[in-house]
C-alpha cells in the first residue's frame, strides 16, 4: 500500500496553510488539496502554542474523520474525534477508545514560523 507521502496531491514543504491567529486554542482546521483525480487530505490541531497536523483519515476504517472542515474536535476541545464511528484520539494522535486503541493518526509534519502554519 502506498504512502500519504506518495500522494502527488500532497503539499510540498513550505507550502503557507494559514495564520496561527486563524485556529483556535483548542482548535482545528481541516484542508483539501487535488491533483487531477487525486486528493490529499490534512488537518492541523492547535493547543496553546503547540500546532500538530494529521492526515485526514481513520486508522482504523479508513474513511475522512471530519464532517465539517474546521470540526474534528470534541466539544470540550479535549480530544480528536472520529465523526464516522464516535472513535476519540488524545490529541497526539492515539487511539483513545474502541475501536481505535492502539492505532495512530498518521503525521502530517506542519511548522509554525512568522505567525503561519507551514508544510514541513
């Protein structure tokens, strides 16, 4: 099977995702990139001064974990949250309930510099 990495719809290094001022704390933001007929999905996770990213997809089933774009937090901002099967991930990207214990989000590396979210 063939990595995220090897997605030609994938965002090269540097490429400029938003302002740290446009995610909330706890927040999230989901992106879409294509490709012709390919399609990259990532989403960043701010907590504090801390930015992580993520592919967009499910470990354990594979699917997108957002319905909405900029929505893949719990309410309380506490965890990651799989909107097709209500599985929750710590927002270090482990599993943290059935079915996804002991799966991982997949990393997407991201870098903050200059008040912006980057590709890294």
């Amino acid at each position: 099977m063939a990595s995220s990495s090897d997605n030609p719809a994938r965002p090269a290094a540097g490429q400029r995702l938003c302002g740290l001022d446009e995610l909330s704390d706890p927040g999230s933001k989901g992106f879409r990139f294509r490709l012709d007929s390919r399609l990259f999905a990532g989403f960043l996770v701010r907590k504090g001064g801390l930015v992580t990213g993520y592919v967009d997809s499910c470990p354990h089933a594979g699917w997108p974990l957002g319905v909405f774009d900029d929505r893949y937090l719990t309410k309380a901002g506490d965890h990651i949250l799989c909107a097709g099967h209500g599985g929750l991930f710590t927002l270090e990207g482990a599993g943290a309930t059935t079915p996804c214990i002991g799966l991982s989000l997949t990393p997407w590396p991201v870098a903050v510099r200059d008040g912006a979210v980057f590709t890294a």
